[in-house]
C-alpha cells in the first residue's frame, strides 16, 4: 500500500468513528449484545450553557440541570429544564435553580437534587412534585457549609449518596476534604469517604454490594485521580474495601455515569473520543458511544424507555437507543 492510500484510510476510519452519523464503536467480541448498530444519536435541546444532571421522572419527564457559571454566563442563576418526550418540547421547569447539578427521584416520586457552589444552595434538597414545595435535606456537615454538591444515588433501602467535590465557585471551603456522604433513613449524615480525589458521579449496583465513585480531577494539568473507584457496600450503607477499579492514566477521568441491570457501567468522559464509555462488571471496556459534545452525565429512561440513554453534553441533550435495559433501584 503505497503512502497516500495508507493516509485515505486513516481519514477514512478516522471519520467514521468521529462523524455524528455513525452512533457507536465497539470491540468485536461484544457481537452488538448492548449497542444497537442502527441506532443515531438524536438532539432533544440545545439552548443551555453547560447541561447536567438527566433524570427521568415518574411523570415520563426528562428534567435536567444547566449550570450557568456566573463568571462567564453574565451572572445567570442557573436553570433546570424540562424535556418532554410526547411533545418533543423542552420547557424551563425551574430558575434559579440554586446552581443544580445531579437530580434523582426518590421512591415516593419527590425529586432531589445536589445544588452547588458559586451563589448556589451548598445543600441537597427534596422538592414535592404534587405541591412544588422543596426542603432541605442535608445542608451541612458538623456545622460547616458543603463543598459543592454536585452527583447523588439512592440504593433500595431510600438511602441518598452524595458526592461533595469543589471545582468552581467564590465561597470558602469549610470542609476538611472533598468527600462522599450518606443521608440515612433518619435524617442524618455522614461522611463515609475521604479518599476519592475529586469525587463526581455516583452509583450502586443492581445487587446493592458496590458503590462506584467516579473521581474526575478539576485540574487541567489532568494532575491528581482520573479513575472510577469502587468500594464494597455492606446492608448498612457501609464502605470498605477501597480500590482503583479503572484508572485512566492521565487522561480526564468519568464524569457523571449510569447502570444497565446486568451491572455494566456508562461513563460520561471527555477522553480522545468523547462519548459514553462501556465497562463489565469486571472493569472490561465493551465499547464506546461518540457524543457530538463533551459528555457530562448520563441516565437510563424507564418504562417503555428502559433501554434509551438521556445524554447531557455540552450546550444540550441527547438521546440513544440501546439495547441494554437501565438498572433503577425506584423504578
């Protein structure tokens, strides 16, 4: 093969795993068992400033952070949104929204959500999707003001995991770390790891006895953890058993993430190929899904769709279908 031909099919492949016509890449021996090769990558929404946080609600209802960073968005509160999938309209659902970033449902349908710094709330709140009213759930920790909360998770008990890293806003850090916390069944809080770098998303698995901490440094040197950390989770909401399960060696480490029901892992990252990284239970990369935009977050629908992942990225939303079936502990 003589050089030019050599370059033709380097652009030539390079393109196909790149263009947003071509949805997927992935390595051979997964034989399309969760990417569905047909499936395009759709826009929803792209009128935001920085997209986060996706959730379904009971109601069917995509509901979504924007993360209006006032330093460059002209002091803009931030904006939660609404996405509706029958009438394919995107509806501002709350603003301010206290900077929101993660949002879950809880097993009564109330939604919670992690507000973060910069002129936002420091807390997690609870809001009554029937009354529209919301209160505090966990607003500091032995008296001192949250980081910035910033992902959640909720196991099959009710009770919420938080993570509370910092990467931008004026307020002062009050507490010792950039920790991972629990909010019991009563109403407490605490703080059940201090060793994650910079923890961001957030999950539990189908079988309730892991929980994964994407740690995503806010370094642009790409210094400190880039890796997603995995600890044994025991029927108390305890940890142990601390480890590394997939390092990314220098490169940006997984933001927000989400779970099929068989335990495979999708990792929103910002890597070579931005897309949605797949990982077994192992730890075995299976594939790759290419997002037009830096990934932020990622989450399964429910219902009729269980097997759509709602992506975050960029400016927008977007959704895919797969084959795989999301895992919820309220749904």
């Amino acid at each position: 093969m003589n050089i030019f031909k050599y370059f033709v099919l380097i652009i030539v492949l390079l393109l196909f795993c790149l263009s947003p016509k071509i949805s997927f890449s992935q390595t051979a021996n997964t034989t399309h068992q969760i990417i569905d090769p047909d499936s395009q990558m759709e826009l929803l929404f792209d009128g935001g400033f920085f997209t986060e946080g996706p959730a379904m609600g009971p109601d069917g209802n995509v509901y979504f952070s924007d993360i209006t960073f006032t330093e460059s968005s002209g002091m803009q509160a931030g904006h939660l949104w609404k996405y509706d999938p029958k009438s394919n309209e995107t509806s501002l659902f709350r603003s301010p929204s206290g900077m929101s970033n993660g949002i879950i449902f809880d097993h009564k349908g109330n939604m919670i959500v992690a507000l973060m710094a910069d002129f936002g709330g420091r807390c997690i709140i609870r809001t009554n999707m029937s009354t529209g009213k919301s209160e505090i759930i966990a607003g500091t920790y032995e008296g001192k003001s949250f980081n910035a909360p910033n992902d959640l998770v909720i196991d099959e008990k009710g009770r919420i995991y938080f993570t509370d890293p910092r990467y931008v806003g004026h307020e002062p850090m009050e507490q010792p770390v950039m920790g991972v916390y629990k909010i019991n069944l009563d109403g407490s809080v605490e703080r059940i790891i201090d060793n994650a770098g910079t923890p961001n998303g957030i999950l539990v698995s189908p079988d309730q006895k892991i929980l994964y901490v994407a740690s995503l440094s806010g370094s642009s040197l790409l210094t400190g953890l880039n890796a997603l950390m995995k600890y044994k989770l025991d029927d108390a909401g305890n940890v142990s058993n601390e480890k590394i399960f997939i390092d990314f060696n220098g490169e940006r480490g997984p933001d927000g993430m989400a779970i099929d029901t068989n335990g495979n892992l999708y990792l929103a990252r910002k890597g070579t190929i931005p897309g949605i990284y797949i990982y077994s239970p192992e730890g075995k990369q299976l594939g790759v899904i290419p997002t037009p935009e830096g990934p932020t977050n990622v989450t399964f629908g429910h219902g009729a769709a269980k097997n759509i992942l709602f992506i975050t990225a960029g400016v927008s939303l977007y959704k895919i279908k797969v084959k795989a079936e999301g895992y919820s502990t309220v749904n």
